[in-house]
C-alpha cells in the first residue's frame, strides 16, 4: 500500500474518531455500551497518558528517568478512550450530546470539539471497577527490558525482529496520532477550511519508534490547486492580502495558528513560535496524547524523504529491521541523543543504512537515481528548483536477489562504516556510490533532495571518531563466539545477554573524555576488556 493511500484511510479513520478522557473506575464495557448508543463503533482502546516535564526531549523516554542525560519526571495525565465510529453521523450525534462545562472559580472558552471528558453524574454504577483493562502502551520499553527480551531469542535474526517488533509504532498509536492531526485540523480550519494537517517524518514512514514526536505539516497547496483557471472568458477570483514571499505567508499563517492553539485548543500546552528557522514551526506538546508536536506550514522537501524512506522500507522487510537495530545500538551508546548538537542524528543514521543496503553485490535496494528512472511523468516533482521525482508505483520496481542474512548485515555494516574513508568521501544514496566532499565538514552525507545540503554537518570531528571506534569494536565483537552463541542450558527468567543483547550493554559505552584517556591503550584490549566483562556476566 502506497503512503498516499495509508494516510488518505487513516485520516479518514481519524474524522469519525473521538479522544475521551475517563476516570479509570468507570467500566469499560459501559463505557463503550454507553457510546454506541449513538452508532455502530468501528475500534476503539484505551491508554493512559504520560507527559514528559522536560521540552522536547520525549523520543521514547516517556516512562524513564534521564531523558537524554536530563533528569526529568513523567506525570500521568489520565486514562483515554479512543473510539472511531462507523460513520460521521455518529460522531455528530455523540458531539450533539455533548455540553459544555462549567466551573465555579474559572471561566472557560467555548471552543467545541473532539477531544471529551466522560463525567459520572452519580447514576453509573461504579461498584464493578475494570480489574484487566488493557491500556494500548504508547512508549518503548526501557533499555533493560529489551535486552532481557532479546537475550531469551534463539538467533541473532529473531533478535533483530524481536527489536522492532519491540519499538515500531503500533496500529493504536499511529491512530492516535492521525487523531491529533485531525483535531488541530478542525482548529486550522476555521482559518482555512479546505486545508489539511498530515504527519510526515517517522510518524509514518516506517521507521518511527514508540514515544517519538509527531511531526506535521499545514498543508495549504491543496487549496491554490483545487480548480483550474479557465483558459478564456471571464473568470472569478479570491481577493487575498499579497506579502513579499512565500516565507512571510507561512510565518503568518503559523503565527496565528499558535496564538489559536494557546488560547483555544484544550490539551495543546507550551506552545512555541519558532519562526525565524529555516523552517518556520510551532512547537507544543499535547497532552492527552502526550505527543511533543512540530507543526510546519511549507516543508514539502521533508515530505518527499518521508515518502522516499517509507518507499524504501517497503521494499524489502530488512531494510526497517536494520534501520530499528542500528538506531537502538546507536542510542544506547550516545551516539544519537534527542538534545540538539553535534550528534549523529537518527536521519543521518537511516540514510548510511540505505547506503550500506546499495552498496551489497547484489544491491539490496535500488539508488535514488535508478528509482527516478522508473518514474511515471504524475511522478515528476520539482521543489524550489531541486527535483524530487521518484516512482510512486512499487510494482515498477525490479529488485536483485540478494539473499544476505540479517546477522551478515548487521556485522557488515559496523564492518563498513569501521573503514569507510570519511576524511575524503561522502555519502550519496542517489548514485549509491562515494563521492569526494565536495566540503570540509568530519561527516557528509548529501541530502537526497536538496543535493547542496549536507545533513550529517553538526557532526563534529570528536562525534565522528567515537561513531567509528565503536564500529570497529561493535564488528569486532560481533565475529566472536564468546559474544555470539547463547550459554547453552541456561533456563533462568533472564538469561546472559549474547548476541544484539550484549551490544546494547551499558557497560560497552564509552565517553569521548573516557576514550581520551584510553589513547595509549590498543583497541584489542579495550576489546578484550569487554569480552572479559560480558563472560563474567554470563558466569554469575
């Protein structure tokens, strides 16, 4: 199924969906028996909702202590139904009901919408609380979990699979996300009524993690493109304000629709212009979902690699295993971090698998440029004068039959990147080939779309180095048995780590300070250090 369509039926989902916030004592059952008083109910689940206290720094960290090194303190904001109903009507009925509240000390905006809160008046019968409800989790699991987890697999391959079976976003919580998206639609559309708010980035293209932010996109192009000019005779036209540039529109267009989020939106709190980005956005979080939320206005080139990524990782199911594998390596050895600085981001992380991925004889994915090839002229995408063209249609696409295990790649990617000549080359997906840097920069990795950009340049040369050293360890690590082969016997509840269990000790981190020190000490022994460690583990 194309993204397009994806998103065309969850949107659709999205708005005969309502968000109900409940006290956890009211019975489930009733609950849903009470709703569907107003019509046949497609799907619904519950969730409870965490906020992280610390800005911007969720990524999955909600549930934890220590978001990205930050202390942090996650409170619980209530139990929540999502319920999508078989038709609009119903939704209209449940809305009909609906009335709007009122308090003693504090005035309240009467602003209407989807986003409910169930009262008990005294007549629902509270005696039989729900004593196995089963809350959707919207989170990943916390590191210590997963390795337990991974470590009772009987490969290495089911291990990769167990990781992101573990950490992708489930159907709930891409539901969940398409709702919110349809809330702040309703709002934007007061303004702008044929308008759309869609998730791009990993929300929806595959590659999301459980807890990650939502990333979406005020769409307004569809409304300038509804209805073509008639080539003559007397034609109608809208009268708008007219402003220098394309920028101002969006800047304007976001600043109002944060003032509209602050002072109407119930749940949208925090809310932050950052207008004079390269990318004008609004930042907020939404706490009945417990989303840390961007929203952009004129991001059409970060769409294009959202469709792209998504496109790649339907080709072939282990291009997302790797991807998810290498990110959770990747985090837990800080590499990547959710502060803003000079780490390897997740998207740099991505583009260097599909890399990895082209470059395998034979290739296990197509380049950027051989996609395009196969594109049909509806395909054809120019954006601020850099094309974005690629097929849409996944059936055009001839795939070579490589038949590389997952445990090869995985040891073959640490493998590559422990050698690959970062100090002269660059990383292009387009072309599937290196390139010499066309910019002193410690890492780059050519932005598919915008082929100026560098997106890896915050990375700095102390980022770099410890990303390779751990390669080299990682790689090292990975061809010895003692690492590799599970301890025979072992019926414990939690048994040794091995295999991807054991790279993701906590123990294998090492800080720049740290590596420092250890300059003198050869590689072999640091290694051998932690083999050491990991025997011992498995001894006790």
């Amino acid at each position: 199924k194309s993204l397009s369509a994806l998103q065309e039926e969850r949107l659709q989902q999205a708005e005969r969906s309502v968000l109900i916030g409940y006290h956890s004592r009211i019975n489930e059952q009733k609950l849903i028996k009470n709703l569907s008083r107003h019509g046949d109910i497609n799907k619904y689940f519950f969730y409870e909702s965490y906020v992280c206290n610390t800005p911007h720094l969720s990524d999955g960290c909600i549930g934890h202590i220590g978001c990205g090194g930050v202390m942090s303190v996650h409170v619980m904001q209530g139990v929540y139904a999502l319920v999508e109903f078989a038709s609009g009507e119903s939704v209209a009925s449940l809305l009909d009901e609906a009335v709007i509240p009122t308090y003693s000390h504090e005035a309240t905006v009467p602003f209407k919408s989807r986003l409910l809160s169930l009262k008990n008046l005294g007549s629902a019968d509270q005696s039989n609380p729900q004593s196995n409800q089963q809350f959707q989790p919207q989170t990943s699991m916390p590191i210590n979990q997963l390795i337990n987890r991974l470590a009772k697999e009987e490969t290495v391959e089911q291990q990769l699979i167990s990781l992101t079976e573990a950490y992708q976003l489930t159907e709930e919580n891409s539901r969940l996300r398409f709702l919110v998206c349809s809330l702040l639609r309703d709002l934007a559309a007061t303004y702008f009524p044929q308008c759309t708010i869609k998730p791009f980035g990993s929300s929806v293209n595959g590659f999301g993690k459980l807890g990650c932010d939502l990333d979406m996109i005020l769409d307004l192009d569809g409304i300038r493109s509804m209805k073509p000019k008639p080539k003559s005779g007397l034609s109608l036209e809208f009268q708008l304000k007219r402003v220098s540039s394309d920028r101002v529109v969006t800047q304007s267009v976001l600043s109002v629709i944060g003032e509209s989020l602050d002072q109407f939106a119930p749940g949208c709190v925090g809310v932050q212009k950052i207008l004079n980005a390269r990318c004008p956005l609004l930042r907020f979080a939404h706490q009945p979902s417990g989303f840390q939320c961007d929203l952009t206005a004129n991001n059409r080139v970060a769409v294009k690699s959202t469709e792209l990524l998504y496109l790649y990782g339907e080709l072939d199911p282990r291009v997302r295993f790797l991807v998810f594998t290498v990110r959770c390596w990747a985090r837990a050895h800080n590499v990547t971090s959710n502060i803003p600085g000079a780490w390897i981001t997740n998207f740099s992380l991505t583009v260097m698998v599909l890399f990895f991925l082209q470059k395998r004889n034979p290739p296990i994915i197509p380049t950027l440029d051989h996609l395009k090839q196969l594109a049909a002229p509806a395909d054809r995408c120019a954006i601020d004068g850099n094309d974005c063209t690629f097929v849409s249609d996944f059936s055009k696409i001839p795939l070579q039959q490589n038949s590389d295990t997952l445990e090869h790649l995985l040891r073959d990617f640490f493998d590559f990147y422990a050698t690959f000549p970062f100090s002269k080359m660059s990383i292009n997906i387009r072309t599937g080939r290196e390139q010499h840097k066309p910019e002193v920069a410690p890492l780059h990795i050519q932005n598919p779309f915008e082929p100026s950009l560098n997106v890896s340049k915050n990375v700095n040369m102390s980022q770099l180095d410890r990303f390779i050293a751990l390669c080299q360890e990682t790689s090292w690590l990975l061809q010895q048995s003692e690492t590799m082969t599970p301890r025979a016997g072992d019926q414990r509840d939690t048994p040794a780590p091995w295999g991807l269990a054991s790279l993701l000790l906590p123990s294998q981190v090492v800080g720049v300070k740290s590596r420092r020190k250890k300059r003198r000490e050869p590689a072999s022994e640091r290694i051998k250090s932690l083999l050491e460690s990991l025997k011992n583990n498995k001894a006790k």
